[in-house]
C-alpha cells in the first residue's frame, strides 16, 4: 500500500533502524515484560529523541511535524513509542519554562542520552483527571523545598533519571483561580528514592512501565523549581499539547500498521476458492478504518502546524489525539476480525498491538475529558465540572 506522506527522508532513516528490530523482537520484550533498552537506546544514538531540543542545546531542532513523524514511524513498524516518548515530549516544560541556566545544565545532557527524563508526576489517585485538585504538596523549609504527597500512573520511573513533579504550593484556598498555585519541580529520582520517595510497580494488562508514588518528606533544592512558582499549571500544559500530538502520530502509525496487516493477509487468505478481501463484508471495513486514520492524520498536521507556529494548539492537539486513537483502535478491531482466531495468536503480533493501542482511548486524557475540552472551550457550552 502506498500512501503519500511528507518528510520521506525522516521515515526512511527511521524505518531503517526500526528494521534492525523486527517483530519477533517486540514480541519477546513483551512476553518478558521487559523494556526494549537497545531499540530505545538505538534511537537515543541516533539522534531521534532529541528532535525537539534546539541545536544550540544539543538537540536537533527539529519542528513537531517532523517530530511526530518519528513516533508514527516507530509504531508503524511494529514499535511501540510509549517506551520511550517520555523522552521526546516531558523535556519541552524545561524548553518552554526552564531558566537559561537550567537549560544549560539539563538539555544537553538529556539530548546525548546521558540524562532520561521521560517520567511526569502528575495525576493521583483520589482527583484522576480534576489536575487542580491534587492533593501533593511542597512548601519551603530551610532553603529546600519538602514535599508530601503521592501520585499514580507514573510512566518509566525505573528508566527515568529525572521526573517533572506537580505539586500545590498554595492552598487552594488562597488562590483566585483552580489552576493557581500550583508549581512545577525537577525530581532528581536517583537520589529521590529510598529517601523520602517509594515507588510501587502497577502490574497492568499492557507491557507499559507505570508506577504508584508515595511522597514522604522528600526534600529537594530550591533551584529545581520549574518556571515561575504557582504557575506550574501553565509549565505543564506546555509538554501536553506535545504529548497529546505525538500520541496521535504514534496512534496514526498504529492504524496504518493494523490496515497494513489486514489488507495483506486479505488478500492472501483464502477460503471457498477466493480471498476473503473479494468479499465485501470483508473489504469495506478495512476501507473504512482506512478513511478514518486518513482523516485522524489531516488533524494531526493541523495540531503539528499551530505548535511550530507557536499558537496555542489546545483544541487541535486535544481533536488529533481522541480521532487518532478512535481511529488506531477501529483499525484494531478490523485487523483482528479480519484474521479470525488467527489474530489471537501471539506470533501474529495483531493481539499484542491490539493492547498496546487500546490504552491511548484512556491516557494520557481520557476521550471523555477531550469532548469536555471542546463543549467548554470551542462551543462556549458551560463548564461541565
């Protein structure tokens, strides 16, 4: 299937390297529940997850179209981006908020791979998604900062060196709106945990690295807050337009690599003397998905478009990610119909991305959060909570 699509130079160096990783090896990580280290690894030498940093910290420079193409990329050759696209998208808060020193000290180092800051520490377990409820705290103690508190769903602690925290450091109480005094910390999870911080490992029905955090008195200095103090809100929401666009991208590539895989095997299968794809129950909603994920891609390059031209990309970045990963999960279901029992097997892989796609429709932001967003913010419809 050839399908048009911009940067053709960036997908074939990716689709290159992703090559060196075959599906038997995605698979294998999965059966062990492990973490692929050399393929994250291979892109981190590569180059390919410091697109987003400027050149002038060691970075490529590269624009959010092109970044985004890399996460398709990945996930359409049978990767899967949430291992490691922490990495691409927690670092912008520093990009966009950092001072210059902490620019400097980080950046560079976060761009050759000897720092991985792919970890946020934002949602707990008794707000979810209501962020400016969040029950963690930081108040300053002797020049340090001291926080308490505790947070869930917690990606890649255990292959992050450092953690962007969120946490209340005026009481709600004290402030006009919801969304202030809320601040922004760079977490230091080497020497973080074992003092004042324990993680626990979620066991979860996806091989996706996430944790539970619990927050005792741990003390950090006072140079590691984010941007300005009670505007960490604002910090945040910097690195999650990114994430939300990338996600998309990845969803994209996973549509495109189920639509891939049902076409072909369609075409191949077959039963009473034809291939099942002459049939139309079987053909028409292959092309079906294969629409939507089209259309899920026109709304990604929009979202991609306003946050290279430095607009607020709030609404595109929210509509990419909820049609991307409507469209990435029909195609699941298709893929998965369309091979029969064959599709449950392991060595097919269609179960394995079947899993991995499925999460998107849930975090980062649910598809109910996204139609709150849109009713609120597009439409002018009261505020639902």
């Amino acid at each position: 299937m050839t399908i048009p699509a911009p940067y053709q130079d960036i997908r074939d160096a990716v689709r290159d390297l992703c090559a060196q990783f075959p599906d038997e090896y995605h698979r294998k990580v999965d059966e062990q529940r492990g973490y692929p280290e050399e393929f994250v690894a291979a892109l981190t030498q590569a180059g390919w997850m410091a697109a987003l940093i400027p050149q002038e910290y060691g970075g490529s420079g590269l624009s959010m179209a092109e970044a985004s193409v890399i996460m398709e990329e990945i996930n359409r050759s049978g990767g899967n981006s949430g291992a490691c696209h922490g990495q691409m998208y927690v670092m912008n808060a520093i990009v966009r908020s950092g001072s210059e020193e902490q620019k400097r000290k980080y950046l560079p180092r976060i761009a050759s791979g000897e720092l991985r800051i792919q970890s946020m520490g934002v949602t707990e377990p008794t707000t979810g998604s209501d962020t400016t409820q969040l029950k963690t705290t930081a108040t300053r103690k002797d020049g340090r900062w001291v926080v308490n508190g505790q947070k869930v769903w917690i990606s890649r602690i255990q292959h992050s060196d450092m953690m962007i925290l969120l946490a209340r450091t005026t009481p709600v109480a004290e402030v006009k709106k919801r969304s202030d005094g809320l601040s922004c910390f760079l977490i230091d999870l080497k020497s973080a945990i074992g003092n004042g911080l324990t993680v626990r490992p979620i066991l979860n029905m996806v091989n996706h690295e996430t944790n539970e955090l619990f927050f005792d008195n741990l003390e950090i200095p006072e140079e590691n807050l984010l941007g300005p103090e009670g505007k960490g809100f604002k910090t945040l929401l910097d690195g999650l337009n990114a994430e939300r666009t990338l996600i998309a991208a990845e969803c994209i590539g996973d549509g495109y690599w189920f639509i891939d895989r049902a076409a072909k095997y369609a075409g191949e299968r077959r039963v009473f003397n034809r291939p099942i794809g002459q049939n139309q129950g079987v053909q028409f909603p292959i092309a079906e998905a294969f629409i939507e994920v089209e259309a899920a891609n026109l709304m990604r390059w929009k979202a991609c478009a306003k946050i290279d031209a430095h607009e607020n990309a709030g609404a595109e970045a929210n509509m990419a990610k909820y049609l991307a990963a409507k469209a990435s999960w029909e195609a699941a279901n298709v893929c998965l119909q369309t091979h029969g029992g064959f599709g449950f097997a392991c060595e097919y892989d269609i179960e394995r991305k079947f899993r991995e796609t499925r999460l998107y429709q849930v975090a980062p932001i649910s598809t109910n959060m996204i139609f709150s967003y849109v009713a609120e913010h597009i439409l002018g419809l009261p505020r639902s909570f």
